[in-house]
C-alpha cells in the first residue's frame, strides 16, 4: 500500500496518507472556533458569528478546500474511490482529537451526517459524508445515526445559486423526527462552504432537543 498523495510505501497500509503528507496538508489558522473561518479580532468569537450565531456550537474543519484535500474529495465523490474514505475519516478525526486533548470539545453521545437527497444518493451509489461518519463514529465508540434526518424534497443545486438563495434553498429542506433530549451530537459533511446546509440541520436538530452540536468536515471553504 502506498500514500494516496505521494506514492511512498506507507508503515502503516490502513493510513491511506503517510505521516509526511499528513504533516504538510494546509491548516486553517487563526479562526473562529464557531465557524471555523478566518478573524482578526481580539475577542475568541469573530464578528460574522456575533452579528449571526449560527445554530451549531463548534466547527472544526482540516483544511480548506483546496489541493490535495479538494482532489481526494473529488476522487471520492464522483470517481467512486471509496478506498480513501479511511484516509479521509482519519485526517478529522486526528483534527478533532487535538481539540479534544486541548480540552475544547466535548465527545458526542451520537454521530449523524447530512444527508443526500434520495435521487443524488442513488445516482452516486453512497453518501460520502456517511461514510466518513460510520467510521468516526466507531473510532468514537458513540452510536451512528446516519438517518437521523429527513430531506425533503430535491434543492436546486447550490452552486448555481447567489448566498442569499442558497440559503433560502435550505432553510425548510431537513427535518429530524428523533427526541434528542440532553443530546450533543457530532455532525459530519464532507465540505462546508456558506454554512447554510449545516445551518439548516443544526436548526432541527436543536428544535428536537440536542444541547451542542459540532461540526467536523474535512474542508471549510475560505469565502
């Protein structure tokens, strides 16, 4: 087995990245621990997240969306190379654990992900962000709810959309239909860009009962 990124044999096969690569991948730097975006305040929180709070308590990205994140993201999604979901899962869940080691975060009671519309999961044959999630959440050892929640009907596709009507595209687009009472929950996507998707979600997920909710991706578009 070699490294997805630089071809050398790995130590480790079920990495999937060697530690090299790992340790080069870009981080984010200097963000809000809320949303994970870049701010030049004194303050912890930065000023989009203070003017808007968002429904979500944390987000903890690995890097931004660009090479060779970005890459093997696509390679995932529309080349079907589920081998490197492992690698991937791995990467975020070693970005979560330094929060968590730093005392920053707490670990969840259960795992979900955001769904895909049926006709989209049926064409690609797998949600990616469920299968990072199945397997962070048995490095977790927490339940896995991966149909926690309900899509309604199919959104016109965000890319094609300004901000605005992106977030009106999903606003009444997710539901969740399970009491999650005293819960806090972990929420996995594979690539968060406006936060209205997640937004969306940790809406009803609140509205169901959870009392933290954070966010892992894997990238965190920089608007």
């Amino acid at each position: 087995m070699r490294c997805f990124l630089c071809n050398m044999p790995l130590y480790l096969a079920h990495h999937g990245i060697c530690y090299q690569c790992s340790k080069n991948i870009p981080k984010l730097n200097k963000v809000c621990p809320q949303c994970s975006l870049p701010h030049s305040l004194s303050t912890q929180i930065c000023y989009r997240c203070l003017e808007n709070k968002p429904h979500w308590d944390t987000l903890i990205a690995t890097s931004d969306y660009i090479n060779p994140l970005k890459k093997l993201i696509q390679q995932l999604k529309f080349y079907h190379k589920t081998e490197l979901t492992l690698a991937l899962a791995r990467l975020m869940f070693l970005t979560w654990y330094k929060k968590r080691l730093a005392n920053e975060i707490i670990k969840p009671d259960l795992v979900t992900c955001v769904p895909l519309h049926h006709i989209r999961y049926w064409s690609r044959g797998f949600n990616q962000a469920e299968l990072l999630a199945k397997v962070i959440a048995k490095w977790l050892n927490c339940d896995f709810y991966p149909h926690l929640l309900y899509r309604h009907q199919r959104a016109i596709d965000q890319k094609k959309l300004s901000l605005k009507e992106r977030k009106q595209n999903v606003e009444t687009l997710y539901e969740c239909r399970k009491n999650l009472s005293q819960k806090s929950v972990m929420l996995i996507d594979d690539i968060v860009t406006t936060g209205n998707t997640i937004n969306a979600v940790s809406q009803q997920l609140k509205k169901c009962g959870a009392i933290n909710i954070q966010v892992i991706c894997l990238c965190r578009t920089v608007l």
